[in-house]
C-alpha cells in the first residue's frame, strides 16, 4: 500500500502514522476504507420548534431530551432523520476563528416517542455522527408532529486551566430544511451550583449559521440564574444551519474523570481510531493516537516505547 501512495495527503498521514510509531500499512488499511454516504433526506417540509434540556450530572454525564415539533403540511412521511454529531471542533469566537481542539461525547439512546409519551420505532447508526432513524416503516404521518428523544451523553465535557465547559451542537447543521426556531437550557446540579455561587468564571455563548460559525448575531445566550443557562435563536435557521452552546462554570464544580480513566478513554479512542477510523476525518484519527500515548506517559510518568503501543493497538483490532 505504502508504494502505491501517489497524493500529498496520504503520504502526510503515513508520514504522521509512523512518526506515532504504528505499522503503516495497517493503520492505512482502517483509514482508508470505503465510507457509506449519509442517506439522503427530502425537503418540503418544516421544523416549526426545536428545544433541548441538558442535564448536567455530577459525575459529568449529561440527560437529554430533545423535542421536535415538524410540519409536514400535505406530505406522507414515516418520520425524520436526527444526525447527532458527537465527535466535531470547539471554535472559539468570531474574533478568533480557530479551532480550541475537539468535542468528543458517547450517546446513548433511552427511548423515542411522540407528545403523548407512545413509543416511536427508531435504528441508530454511525460514529462521528449518529444517525437516529425515526419512525414506522409501515405508517406514514402528515401534518404537524412532534419527535421527543431521550439520550445521555458522556465523555466530552471540556476542563480547561481556568473554567470547564459544556460545547454541544443544539441541533446539528445536517437538516435539509428550515429551523424557525430553536432553544435550549443547561442545568448545573442545584446544590454544587450553589457551593460555587459566588466563584467565577459563569459564562454562557452561543452561535447560529454553518459548521463551524462563530457568529453570534442569530441568537442570545444566558446564565439565568445559579447553574441555569438559558440560549435561543432569534432568527430562523436555514437548511444546513444551526444552534451550538457553549456553558461555562468554575473549575471543581464537576469533578474531572481521573487519570487513569482519561487513559483508558484514550485507548478505546485510539482503538476506534484504527478499527473505525473509515469514519472519521485523519486528523482526529491521528490526534486520538497521540492521546493514547500521552495518556500512557501521564500514568507511568515516562515515555511509552513505541513497540509497546504498536503491540497493543494491534491486539485491539484482532478480528476486524
């Protein structure tokens, strides 16, 4: 494989593969797979609301629950397609365009239903998005519907040298069709907000437009009361726009993972990275593998040989 490399951009990643000391041509073969295309979606329709509780627990997890109100007008649909992106960039602001590293979040989901509380059918796929198909294959709906999704997420919580953070993608950018309007709120645990009342940072940002905005012009963002945030759009979104939050809270309020499960994290990164990474863009493959490493010398305080974690990256993949 390697002597058939004829572009600058995969003889950067094998440059960047070995100087990581793991064996080329196998990392190559994960990365460079076949990608499955994201099933397409129809227009036609509207998304009339859209609204999202994150829970913040004291062990860092989060409960969410989103709720989608859709208008089919006329058409027979069987349901939406919720892309979640999980793994994405942190950008800063406008005034400093540039990416603050990565968000990286697991989900799991509890239950999908509709505004009375019945059970919706649902499939989840994908990895660096997750694709949430809703809906009775054997029915058809028109009209005004509501979609409530019940999920957690884990693992991606930002700690910082000065504050911690909560950066999530309200509600993606991958819709094909308008948002008229979109909101969401961030709750703290009430008492260890509390405990952190008169400490600082509280900060509270948002951005409205495309991948990646840092602009701030279509929405508002608050920290409305003791570990209570409150963001909203203030204009509607167009197809393949979208509402991202960023809360920020003292340091301590929420206990980092400790070390040795930010090195474990890693290392089931790493490994999804190598076995998986058909689905995910180089440079966060590449950049979960440096992880792995630096999680290693964290923990034993010395530089990892590099046949030790080729060993053992090639002993997580056995059986792909």
């Amino acid at each position: 494989m390697e002597e058939g490399l004829k572009t600058p951009h995969l003889a950067r990643l094998t440059v960047a593969v070995r100087a990581l000391g793991f064996p080329v041509g196998f990392a190559l073969a994960a990365l460079l797979s076949p990608v499955n295309g994201a099933h397409a979606q129809d227009t036609g329709w509207t998304i009339t609301d859209f609204h999202a509780d994150y829970v913040v627990h004291p062990d860092g997890s989060l409960g969410v629950i989103e709720r989608i109100l859709v208008d089919f007008d006329g058409l027979e649909r069987h349901g939406i397609y919720r892309t979640i992106p999980v793994v994405y960039k942190r950008q800063v602001s406008a005034e400093v365009p540039l990416s603050a590293g990565r968000v990286r979040f697991s989900l799991d989901v509890r239950e999908v239903s509709d505004a009375a509380g019945n059970a919706i059918p649902y499939e989840v796929s994908g990895i660096q998005n997750k694709e949430i198909r809703i809906g009775d294959p054997d029915r058809t709906v028109s009209g005004r519907q509501t979609y409530v999704i019940d999920y957690t997420l884990s693992g991606g919580l930002g700690f910082f040298e000065e504050f911690d953070e909560l950066y999530w993608q309200v509600t993606g950018t991958g819709w094909p069709v308008p948002i008229e309007h979109a909101s969401a709120t961030v709750l703290l645990p009430p008492d260890l907000a509390i405990a952190f009342v008169d400490s600082a940072p509280w900060q509270a940002r948002c951005y409205a437009g495309g991948p990646e905005s840092t602009s701030a012009a279509g929405c508002t963002a608050a920290y409305a009361s003791p570990g209570t945030y409150r963001f909203e759009t203030v204009t509607s979104l167009n197809p393949g726009e979208g509402l991202t939050l960023a809360a920020g809270w003292p340091k301590g309020l929420i206990a980092p993972p400790p070390i040795t499960r930010r090195a474990q994290d890693a290392l089931l990164r790493a490994k999804k990275g190598l076995c998986d990474g058909r689905a995910l863009p180089e440079e966060f493959v590449l950049a979960d593998l440096q992880e792995a490493r630096s999680a290693f010398e964290e923990v034993t305080g010395r530089r990892t040989p590099d046949d030790v974690l080729t060993h053992i990256f090639e002993r997580f993949c056995i059986g792909k």
